[in-house]
C-alpha cells in the first residue's frame, strides 16, 4: 500500500474551531501548498489546538484509497 503525503497551511482561530465543539463543523477544507484541495475530519487537528486556535503548516498522510493516515505539524 501506497502513502502519500500532502503540505497544507492551516490558520484557524480558537472561535472558528469552537464551532466543531458545537457540531457545527465536522470537517476542514484546505488547499495544499501544491495546489490540490483537501477535505478532513476537524477532529484530526485536535491536539494542535492552542488559545489562539490553530496555526502552521502540517504533513498530512493518507493512503492509495484517500483514507487519512496521520498528521504532523512541520516545525
């Protein structure tokens, strides 16, 4: 099985991620630095959340089906 890996800068601030809390957002929508638009569970930025909300660059990893894998935050 094939992984692949896409680069997205995601800059979310604490409200807007709030509303995933209230249920009104289940997923995030991106466009990865080489162009292609991802969509993905909101849960999976979960422990990146700070007071501010979310800010950086991530490796997101999935598999040859699309299926999320793992997400780091690049340093």
């Amino acid at each position: 099985m094939e992984m692949r890996q896409i680069i997205v800068d995601i800059y979310i601030s604490a409200d807007e991620y709030l509303n995933v809390y209230r249920g009104s957002a289940k997923s995030v929508s991106a466009v990865s630095r080489d162009g292609l638009r991802v969509q993905f569970p909101a849960s999976i930025l979960q422990r990146f959340v700070t007071r501010e909300g979310i800010r950086g660059s991530f490796v997101i990893t999935f598999d040859d089906a699309n299926k999320f894998q793992s997400i780091e935050q690049l340093a």
